[in-house]
C-alpha cells in the first residue's frame, strides 16, 4: 500500500493554482509548482494554472496498479533483476489506465471555460524540492495538447515518468525513498521565453525572444532562490511578465558515481560510444570497459567511481578519474619540467616515442594473433543453422572478442595521445606555433577510412556520367535503379565497405549491406558537387602539405629535424595501428549485431510479443538469459526501455562537458550564452579559413537534403560514416571530439578547416553563415 503523506488538503481533482496554498509543501504539490507559489507571494505575476495534485496520481496507483507497484516499493528493489521487472510491468499497467471520472469532468469543464484557448501545455510537478535533482532524474516534462482527450493522454504520460530505470536507480541512489506527481495545466503561449538568471543576476536568454532587465523581476526571482541560479519559463507580453515555471539550477542533481567536482566528458574515450546507446550496448560496452581499464592499471578508486556515467540517457566519462591515474611519464608531462639540455630532452622524446610504438605494436600483435582469425570465422558464420543451445556460447564468444578489440584500441589509442603530447612538447620547444604541430602531423595513418571516403567519391564521379541512374536516384527510386556502370561501382563499394554507415557504433543502426537508403541519400546529396578530379586533388593536397613540412624544417635545426622525422614515423605508426583497431572494434560490434539479432529472430518465433529491433533493448545478460530460454517478462521490459528511451531523447541535453551537476548553473549558462553568442571557440583540428552558410548533419542523415557541397558542415562529432559528406564541405565545425579524433586526422589529411569542442554548435549555428578561422579555433556569425 502507498503511504499517504503530508496534512488533508482540499481533495477537488483539479484546482486553480492561485487557490492553493505554499504551506501545503511541495509532497501535496509538487517542487515545480511550489517554486511558482513561492514566486506569487514574492509579488510575482503568473501565468493562468491549474494543479492536479499528488492525490490523484497515489489513487491511480492504489487502485489500477499491481500491489508493489507504487515508486516507494520500486525504489527499494529497482537495482535487481526482479525490481526491473516489476517497474517494466507498472509501466505497462499505468499506459492502461483511465483519467478517473471526476478529473475527467473536472478537465473537460475548464477546457470548455476557456473557449479561446487553442491549445494546453501539461507539465509534470514531482513531489521532490530539489529542481537539480529532479531534471537529472528525468522528471521534468512537458507536452502539448489540443483537446480533452489530448490533455487526459497527456496526463497519464506524465504519471508515466514516474516509472523510468534510469531515474528510478538515479533517485535511489541519492537515497529517495517516496515521491509522487502533480500535474500542472496551462494555456500554451507562442511568446514563452526561457532565461537564465546567474549569481551575478544577470538574465540570459535561452531560447525566443531579447533578454529582459526588470530588477523588480529580477528581486522575485531571488526570493525563490537567493543564490541567484535560476532558469525561468515566462511570458512577455509587452507590459508584464508571467511567470510558468521556475526551476532552481542548484540541488543534488550530480551524476552518479562521480562528486560534485568530477568532471564529466564525451570527449576522449566518449569517441567509443555513440550519443545515446541502447541498453544492449551500453551493456556490452560498460562490461568491456572494467577490465579494459583495469589492465591500463586504473587503480582501486574505481570502486567508488564509475568510469563511464549515464546522465539523458547518454554516456559519459570520468575524466576526473582517468586524470587522477595517468602516470606523469606516460603523457609527457615530464618533458616540460626537466632540466635537461636540448640534446637529451630531444634522446629522451624519441626513446620514449619508440618505447609507446614499440609497446602497441606488440599489444596489436597478441590480439591479431589470439582473435582476428576468430574474429574472421564468426563474422563468415552462417548464425541460422547453429542449434538454440550453441547460440548463447556464440554471444559469449562474441563478447570475448568485443573486449579483446577494445583493450586494444583503448591501449593504442592511449599510447598515441601520450605520443601527440611529446610532440606538441617538442614543437612548442622548438620555439614554432601550433600551425607547425598541425602540419607535423597531416597525412598520419587513417588511411582505411580514408580510402572508404575516396572510394565513395569515385563512385559519385562514375554515377555523374550514367543520366539513366542519377534520373532514377533522383525520383527517389531505391529498388529499381539501372543497370550500368553507376549501378556495378555501387555493388562494388557496397561489397568492399557495405559493412559502415553513419552511426556506425550504434548497435540498432542498419548498415548500408542491410539498408542502402541512407547510401542513396548521401549519393543525392553528393551528386550535386562539381566534376573533379580526385586523383590531381589529393596530388595537390600532399604538394601542399610537403612544402609546409619543408618550411617548418628550414626553421629548425639538424638536430631538431632528425629528431622530428623519428617523432612523425612513430606518430604515423601509432595512427595506423589506431585505425586498424579501430576497425577490429567496429567489426567486432556489429558481429555482436548480427548475432543479437538472430537470438531475436529465435525469439520472435517463440514468443509473438517481440516486436522488431526489442533486443537492443535487453541487458546483454538479459539477452543470454533469453538465448537460453528464459524470456519470461522480456517483451515488457524491451518495450519499457524503448519508451523511456524516446522520453530521454526529447528531453533537456546535458552539455558535452560539465562538473558535478549536468543540468546546474554552469551549463545552462554555457547554453545560453552559446545561443545568443555570435563568436563562438573550440579547437584546432585542421588549420585554415573559410566562410559559407552552414549545414547540420546527424547520424541519421537529417539535414542532407539541405546539403550543399562547399558549405560549412556542423555535426554532433567526428562520425566516420559520415567522412564522405564532410569531405566534400568547405570547413566542419563538431560539438564533440578532438584534434586526435579519428575523423579529424582525416580531415586535417584533406586540408579542410575544422575546428571541435564547439558546445551547442547544432542549435546555435542552424541556417547562419559564419567564418570559420580554424588555426584560432574561432568561429563567427557573419550573417
């Protein structure tokens, strides 16, 4: 049975907000609704709202809901197998039940008072006062609609929230034990603005509108939180502001297993793991990385800390951890504080330098010799005719060989940055700018996936002279282009790289061998550049990068060039093995891939409940239990995570870094002040300058319609499904990412400015045109 709490308050079904009262707490109202309570006895003026309080969403729980199934009973057992099905189970029940009748009639009542009204906003009002908290828990939401109906739907999907895995196990772990929901109604208005108020009480505007300065306003504010970190839902009409919503930025809102001063990151090895994952991967992936990083010696602390974090359903690392157990030696560090002469600082860099290839180069030997055969068989295996009872010890294998091929590239990968580091020591030394590291270290490795995005290119040119095929490209007709010669070189490229895609770390994403169609958009899309000669570019692109390796040696002495050519053969070395681990680990991910998806198609034919793609939704511990025939309650519980799932992607985004809270002060004025910005700063990546009109593209190729070649293309990060569309633009601004980054190795190998680390670059650059001054890592807005 669901405890009761708090005093007996007036039990009507639906109030008007300016009727109740602040002493009620917000257990009776709900945090959000309490801070506008408080704001209205500060003098503030709100917007018309009306309140369904906590009562209503206990009754549901009492009445239609299994025993067990209220949030104080899930909060205790939610960390174990039995608890997550209990919660799949509630959250199936709750989208099942109805609005009771009196708050039905009381909704239909106040619709039809407000005949001008077009359309409501329905927000949710937990019954935490901890604003920070409850924005990490993914507590915080809103939904429009126009009708009873709509609005009923509303309501029970906002109860819904209640019952998410990753914020049942976020609450708990910062030791709630009860909470409910209220429900607040309000009329939508096309002239709500949200703001950020600082320390400082300085207003950022987030999104719509100009920033407002009303210092009466402004003193409201800080009665609701003295302190001054507020962001704030509003409407200005001109003469008056109405408050909607008010939410402090400061609480207990810091990530799980970190502090509230650990730094958080999805830079670095967040390259690893796509934006948000599915369970099944983030699964596989978080098993991988503990022994992974335990053999790189990360020491004890991990037993307090976790390594890679889940905050909006995305993943994230502890960068303050990794810091913490980095030997000063290994990241050369120590270059900058000897005492040494040039001479042996120079002996000391290349032994070092020799030491970290040497050290990957036999880390890459024992996994080629222990897994790329195996690797090779089970990517060969024909999965259906393996009997049910071998298919679970085929996904252990897998498994095996997925953690093989991520030590390794994890290994390399940290050994080429503490190689990237000598040499930036090296350089700066040598008394050059960053311009000389950039051109010191153009054309290392990548070569596969740089050979990947020539051969797409050479297919564009080939589709170029075949009219029949681009006609039939072009009226969309995937299934019926011609043969000929267009059509033979995309049966070639797909039987040579038909293994990668955009997104090619997502484990739900098809690849372009199981779907062409994001193939056949990107060939749209290319077919509009210009005829070129791809073979005379690249001559020119390494005749240029040859003269600005000669300038750069001119500039220093023997000794220096001797020991920067040893420096550049071991970074290349290191970018090459890189790149071959890198492709081991995708090949290795989506064998993980195929092999879930046949255990899907066994359990499909067993139980009719699987719906498409509901694997990817099982722990992969789960999915071995299914293997083995243990599937009772897995369709629920797919089905459970696949919705909190699209709850978490249309909810707020957590910036790319940040300290202890992900949703506190600091990053919503990182975001406002991005949004309003027209100058924003990142890294170098690739050194140059250009100007043009900006185009976002996503994994999912959103946007590539819109795609011109020769513009300024912005993405999440260095996706290298992506690199033959971002080789055909002009300059590539990324959110996340860095100058080692894979893709940008690539990029800054082509010459094409592209500057990384550009936090909100996807919403505040949409549709501008801006200058890109890659060298300084500036970008401006010019128009």
């Amino acid at each position: 049975m669901v405890a009761t709490f708090g005093r007996k308050v007036d039990s009507a079904p639906l109030r008007g907000l300016d009727a109740c009262d602040p002493d009620e707490g917000a257990k009776e109202l709900g945090g959000p609704a309490l801070r506008l309570l408080q704001a209205r006895a500060a003098g503030a003026e709100l917007s018309p709202s009306w309140l369904i309080g906590t009562d209503a969403f206990r009754e549901i729980v009492r009445e239609q809901l299994p025993p067990g199934s209220g949030p104080s009973a899930l909060l205790r057992v939610i960390h174990r197998p039995a608890g997550v099905l209990r919660a799949a189970a509630a959250w199936q029940a709750i989208s099942e039940v109805t609005v009771p009748e009196a708050l039905a009639s009381a909704i239909e009542q106040l619709v039809s008072s407000q005949p001008d009204v077009q359309s409501w906003i329905v927000r949710s009002s937990a019954s935490i006062d901890d604003d920070a908290m409850l924005a990490s828990a993914g507590l915080l939401h809103s939904w429009r609609a126009r009708s009873v109906s709509e609005i009923c739907a509303a309501v029970v999907e906002t109860w819904r929230t209640s019952y998410q895995e990753a914020g049942l196990n976020f609450l708990r772990a910062k030791r709630v034990r009860d909470f409910s929901m209220a429900v607040l109604l309000q009329p939508a208005s096309p002239k709500e603005s949200v703001i950020v108020v600082g320390e400082d009480l300085r207003m950022r505007q987030v999104e719509n509108g100009q920033p407002l300065d009303d210092p009466h306003w402004l003193k409201l504010i800080r009665a609701c939180d003295p302190s001054g970190g507020v962001r704030v839902t509003a409407i200005d009409d001109g003469e008056s502001l109405q408050l909607r919503g008010v939410e402090r930025l400061r609480g207990n809102g810091s990530a799980v297993g970190g502090r509230d001063s650990t730094e958080w990151t999805r830079r670095g090895l967040a390259e690893l793991l796509p934006e948000m994952m599915c369970k099944l991967e983030r699964s596989i992936v978080e098993s991988s990385l503990a022994p992974t990083l335990n053999h790189l010696h990360m020491g004890q602390e991990r037993r307090r800390e976790l390594l890679v974090g889940e905050v909006a359903g995305r993943s994230f690392v502890n960068q303050s951890l990794l810091l913490r157990h980095r030997e000063p030696v290994r990241d050369g560090a120590w270059l900058g504080d000897s005492a040494l002469g040039g001479v042996a600082q120079s002996v000391l860099a290349l032994v070092h330098a020799n030491s970290h290839r040497k050290r990957c180069e036999e880390v890459h030997s024992r996994f080629e010799e222990r897994s790329a055969r195996r690797l090779d068989w089970l990517i060969e295996m024909d999965f259906a005719i393996l009997p049910d009872d071998a298919i679970a010890t085929t996904l252990l294998e897998a498994h095996k060989l997925f953690t093989e091929s991520l030590t390794a590239l994890v290994t390399i990968g940290d050994n080429f940055a503490s190689v990237d580091k000598i040499a930036h020591r090296a350089i700066e030394r040598a008394g050059l700018d960053s311009g000389a590291l950039m051109t010191f270290t153009a054309g290392s490795g990548d070569g596969i996936t740089l050979r990947f995005a020539l051969a797409f290119a050479h297919l564009v040119a080939i589709a170029q002279g075949d009219a029949p095929f681009c006609e039939a490209l072009q009226e969309s007709k995937g299934d019926k282009l011609p043969e000929g010669a267009a059509r033979d070189a995309m049966d070639r490229f797909l039987e040579v790289h038909g293994d990668r895609a955009p997104g090619e770390l997502d484990m739900t994403r098809e690849s372009w061998n199981e779907d062409p169609k994001r193939l056949l958009l990107m060939l749209r899309a290319a077919l509009l550049a210009d005829d070129h000669d791809l073979d005379l570019e690249s001559g020119f692109a390494k005749a240029r990068l040859g003269e600005q390796r000669r300038r750069v040696r001119a500039r220093t002495s023997p000794l220096l060039r001797a020991r920067n050519r040893n420096l550049h053969r071991n970074y290349t070395a290191l970018a090459e093995l890189r790149e071959q681990a890198w492709q081991s680990y995708v090949r290795a991910l989506r064998l993980q891939r195929r092999v879930a998806l046949d255990v899907e198609r066994r359990l499909r034919r067993a139980e009719s409940d699987f719906e498409p793609g509901a694997v990817f939704w099982l722990s992969f511990d789960e999915l071995i239990e299914a293997a083995r025939g243990n599937i009772e309650g897995l369709p629920a519980l797919a089905s459970w995570r696949r919705d909190e799932f699209r709850l978490w992607k249309r909810g707020p985004v957590p910036p790319s870094e940040f300290f202890g809270d992900p949703f506190g002060l600091a990053g919503q004025l990182e975001r406002a002040e991005a949004l309003s910005a027209d100058r924003w700063h990142g890294s170098c990546v690739s050194p140059g300058e250009f100007t043009g009109r900006v185009c976002v593209l996503d994994s999912r190729l959103r946007g590539v319609t819109s795609f011109e070649p020769g513009s300024v293309v912005v993405v999440a990060n260095f996706d290298l499904g992506l690199m033959p569309m971002t080789r055909l633009a002009s300059a590539v601004i990324a959110e996340d990412g860095h100058p080692l980054s894979a893709g940008g190795l690539i990029l800054r190998q082509l010459g094409i400015p592209t500057v990384a680390g550009v936090a909100w670059a996807r919403i505040a650059m949409q549709g501008a045109t801006v200058c890109v001054r890659a060298g300084s890592g500036e970008v401006e807005r010019v128009g």
